[in-house]
C-alpha cells in the first residue's frame, strides 16, 4: 500500500491532497513465483464509447500582468490572491481511438473563490477598498485526449491535455456597477489549456481513477473599471485564472 502525497503551492500557501492507492508490490512485473491476480473488467477498454461522472477539489489563483510594472516603480507590493479550495462535479464522455488513446468531453460544474488583497495605495480610502471577493461558477467543458501505459493487472497510469472553455455565471460582466461599488467584474468566457495525470483502477464493478490536473487561462479575464486611474485595475494590464482540480472518476 503506498501513499501519494499531491501538494499545491497557491499564493505561499500549502493545499496538501492525500489520495490513497492500493497498489500490489508486483505493480510493474509479476514474478513467476507469485499468484496471477483476477483480472476484473477485462474488456472494459475495448468499448467504443462509455459514459462516467466525477467529483473533486479545486484550488484556483489569478496570474497578473501589470502596466509598466507601475508596483514595482513605486515599490508596492502585488496584489496578493487568497484562495478557498471549491469543488467540482459533471460528466464524462469516452470515445476510444485505439488501445492507448482516447478523447473525452468532460463537462462539469466548478464553485471556487478568490480573494484579492491589495497593497495599500494612496488612493484607497478605508481598508474594506483593500479586499475584494471574486467568486466564480464556471460551466467548464474540456476536450481532452488520454494517453494510457500498458495495463498491468488492474491498475493503469495515464496523461491528459486538451483545451476547454469556461462560462462564468459569477462573472458580472453585465453589471454596470463597478470596483467603486464593491463590484469586481470578468469576462463571461475564457480559454484555457489543462495537462494532467492520473490512475485507473479496475474494480470488481466499475473503473475508479483518482486525477490530478492543471488549468490555465490563455484570454485576458479582466473587465477594467470605467475610470481609467481606479485603483483596483487601473494598473492592471491583463489577469488570467491558474488552477489545480483534483478528481475521482467513476466509470
């Protein structure tokens, strides 16, 4: 039995994600000597198409790019992002290639929140103007391709990239309030590629495979106040959305 210990540096802070694997010693070759194991599921990876569903954590941050390093010239701090871990839950459609490759669609429903400290400029007034909360309910719909070892037993590694979109029905993109009013506004849609990995273990009725996988936003989120000196995104030039989604997968 081994421990796989997942830790995700966010924003100086340690999320740590205990996935507990039942592994047998004769993982990567079995000796003549030992006993042949039950093979359960034995043709589950030749069907054409098959259907799951997931349930998971998340962690997600925001990734800045500053106009003219304004911080920086004036010697202020970034803006710092506290992250809450969310959670996600949806559905998997699997469609085999051949017997190493696979494409999937893997829409789902993810919550997560972030909250923004911001150095202490002149410009802010009180310090509630130093903190805002983004919250985010994203449709997230994934295209992802799975690249999978050799099975061994009833246990197999794999890999994952794809692209997928993100709808965030918390963005309030069409609020005409804005930071002045305690309103941080995103764009609706965005962009990302994921790269991951995972394992999958052939139970007696279904396929269980933990995953642990990387988010990156490609589309500047950011939706700037209307005054163009507002302290909160004035010297924002672009911000993207990083996040590590931890998944448990049945099929």
């Amino acid at each position: 039995m081994e421990l796989f210990l997942f830790i995700v540096q966010t924003n100086h802070k340690k999320y740590i994600f205990f996935i507990l694997i039942l592994l047998v010693y004769d993982l990567m070759g079995q000796s003549p000597s030992v006993k042949e194991r039950i093979t359960n599921l034995p043709n589950f990876d030749e069907k054409p198409i098959h259907y799951g569903y997931y349930v998971g954590l998340n962690s997600y941050d925001f990734k800045f790019e500053y106009v003219d390093d304004y911080y920086r010239i004036n010697n202020y701090p970034d803006i710092q992002v506290n992250s809450t871990s969310g959670f996600n839950v949806g559905l998997i459609g699997d469609l085999r290639i051949n017997r190493f490759f696979n494409l999937r669609l893997e829409p789902g429903l993810l919550y997560t929140q972030r909250d923004l400290i911001y150095p202490e400029l002149p410009l802010f007034n009180s310090e509630n103007d130093l903190i805002r909360e983004v919250k985010s309910t994203y449709i997230h719909i994934p295209l992802l391709l799975k690249i999978s070892a050799k099975r061994i037993n009833n246990f197999k590694p794999y890999v994952t990239f794809g692209i997928s979109t993100d709808y965030n029905l918390s963005s309030n993109s069409k609020n005409t309030d804005d930071n002045s009013s305690n309103v941080f506004r995103t764009k609706s849609r965005s962009l990302n590629y994921e790269l991951g990995f995972g394992f999958d273990f052939y139970l007696y009725y279904f396929k269980f495979s933990p995953s642990i996988r990387g988010i990156f936003s490609i589309e500047n989120e950011l939706i700037s106040d209307y005054d163009k000196s507002s302290p909160w995104t004035g010297n924002i030039k672009k911000m993207y959305s990083r996040g590590v989604v931890i998944n448990f997968t049945f099929e």
